[in-house]
C-alpha cells in the first residue's frame, strides 16, 4: 500500500508543474518569486513520496534529508511572497532574519545527517501509510520557530500592507496557505496521521494563482494545474476517509469525488473572474491585446502597481504601454480640466463604457 499513499504527493506534483508553466509569461517579481515556490513544492513532493516508499533502514533517511531542505526554503519564500503583496520591497531586515535563520537550519541539518547519531530526530515510527521520522524536542523547537516566524511576518505585513497589490483581502487565503504547512507537523510528532502539508499547499497555491493572476486566467495550464489540483484533494480525502472507514469504500469514494467536484467548479468560478472584461468601442483605436488588458483594468478602478502586479509585467513596460496608450486615446481628444493623463485615461474609458 506505500505506493498508494506515495501517488497522493505525486499527483501534487503535476499540480505544480501546471502551475508552473502557467506563469511562465509573467515577469515581475511576484510571478518570479512564486516559480521558484512551486519548485520547491514539487521538490518536497517528490521526496515525500520517495519518504512514503523507502525503508528506514535504507533510502528514508535520506529522502527525509532532502525533504527538509525544501521544506526550510519553501517557508522563507512563502514570506517574501506576501511581503511583495503587501507592497513592500523583499530589502527588509526581517527577511534577511528569515533568510539567515533556514540557512543556519540547513547547515544543522546537513551536520546531523553525516553524525554517528542523529540528535535531531528521536525515532523513526510505523504507520499504516508508511514510516516517517519523529523529532526531538530540539528539532521542534528549531522548525517551529522558523514557521511561526515567517507566517507571523506574513500576517503582520498584510494586515500593515503599505500598498496592497490586490484590491481583494488575500488574508484568508494566505492564511490557509501557512496552515497547509501545517498538514505535516502532526507526524512528525509521531501522531499517526498522512502529512499532507506539501499536498495541500500545492493545492492552496493553486487556488491563489486562480484568483491573482490575469494574464494566465484562460490558460491551458492553468487549467490544467486546477484540475490536478482538485484532483489531489479528491485522492487525499478518498485516501484519508478509506483508512478511516475501511468497510465503507463506496461512501470514501463519493465524498472524495464530491469534494474534487465542488473544488474544481470553485476555482473554476475564481479563474472565470479574473477574465477581462471588454469595453465597448475600443475596437476603433487600434489597441494591442496588452493595451486592451490594460485599458479594461483602468476602468477597474486598478492602480498602476495592481495593473503591473496583475498583468506580470514590470513598471518600465507598463509605462510603455501607457505612453503608446496615451498616444493613441487620450492625446487624440480635447483637452479636459485634468492634467494627469493616468486619469484622463480613466475618464475616457468610463464614457466610452456609457
């Protein structure tokens, strides 16, 4: 059965690459910062499986190993992600503590890997879904720590954003984003239960990259992450409710199949409304898609920082945009009482919208 099991983080997996490709058109930092956090996903997914299928005895321990790596850069990155949301540079010192404390983590634990005896994990415990490593007392202080640090610094610069690059509170579904690491503390406690942290955190990213991005809402890929997104949350729950119900399958499998459906016409909901809007009689200025986008964001009410942040382009670029923009539209027109053409441009699009 350790295959079984080991195939819920492998689905998670290709969840991260959807997600992955569906970025690739978007520049800025964010979009930068979240590749490198769906790497680090699928990385600790591989290796979680990898845990789920060895022996403590021959290739777990070092699967664990590598597992940890993963796991102490994915929380850093995780903070800096929602630093940037909250309209922060990443030049803080906070995320410099951040950054120093998972290096010291990682050079603990490539010490305690090649010791004779190991005084970060006490024992490595049997389940029914495979065998993982319990902590020390040590260990849990070190890695509780850490987490408890980036996700405080996470809600604090949130709930304190100097400009918020979403018109939406996005507390909530970061909150969720932090409490999926959570999934994996529990066995490492040596309490019995499947570490989902990994696998529910893939599914989390994916449901936020549904709601943040525009430029990516109708792309394949992003579909393609949704749906195996939705399907790894189906297979957890089928997964985790047969173990609990082992003589009501048929009962684990419909709730399973429910949950993946809900969750797939959720997101789908999210995604269909980041999809622009159009605007009547654009058509006649000759606008490029990129200026359309841009254009039906203005009439948004969208800042210049949450149209770049959204579209995933850089502020140099936008600028660009917005002189070809200008050039094309506003320039043409008569001269109103409002010099600054950022809000000519608004006015234009809402009369154009009557």
């Amino acid at each position: 059965m350790a295959w079984y099991w080991a195939s819920l983080p492998l689905v998670a997996v290709l969840a991260n690459i959807a997600a992955f490709l569906s970025s690739l058109q978007d520049r800025d930092s964010f979009s930068r910062g979240f590749r490198v956090l769906l790497v680090l996903l699928a990385g600790g997914n591989l290796s979680l499986a990898a845990v789920l299928m060895s022996e403590p005895s021959a290739n777990a321990p070092l699967a664990f190993h590598v597992f940890r790596h993963f796991a102490f850069l994915a929380a850093p990155t995780l903070a800096s992600l929602v630093r940037i949301l909250s309209g922060r540079t990443l030049d803080g010192w906070m995320t410099r503590i951040l950054a120093v404390f998972s290096f010291l983590l990682i050079v603990a634990i490539e010490i305690d890997f090649f010791s004779e005896r190991s005084l970060l994990i006490d024992h490595w415990a049997s389940h029914e879904w495979g065998t993982f490593p319990v902590l020390a007392i040590r260990a849990r202080i070190l890695v509780g720590s850490l987490f408890l640090l980036c996700a405080g610094s996470s809600i604090y610069w949130l709930v304190n954003a100097k400009e918020s690059l979403v018109r939406k509170p996005v507390t909530f579904p970061i909150t969720l984003w932090w409490l999926a690491f959570v999934g994996n503390f529990p066995a490492l406690l040596g309490v019995g239960l499947y570490p989902v942290g990994m696998i529910f955190e893939t599914i989390v990213s994916v449901l936020i990259a549904a709601t943040l991005r525009k430029n990516s809402a109708n792309h394949w890929s992003q579909k393609a992450s949704e749906v195996m997104a939705c399907s790894s949350l189906s297979l957890t729950i089928g997964v985790l409710l047969s173990a609990l119900m082992p003589e009501n399958h048929f009962k684990a499998i419909a709730v399973s199949l429910a949950a993946g459906i809900a969750a797939f016409l959720g997101t789908d909901r999210l995604r269909s409304k980041q999809i622009e809007k159009k605007i009547p009689g654009l058509a006649s200025y000759q606008l490029t898609r990129q200026e359309e986008r841009i254009c039906e964001l203005v009439a948004e009410g969208y800042t210049r920082a949450q149209i770049g942040f959204f579209l995933g382009i850089a502020d140099g670029t936008l600028r660009n945009h917005l002189v070809h923009l200008y050039a094309k539209t506003v320039d043409r027109e008569k001269e109103s009482g409002v010099r600054d053409k950022f809000q000519r441009l608004t006015l234009f699009l809402l009369n154009l919208q009557k």
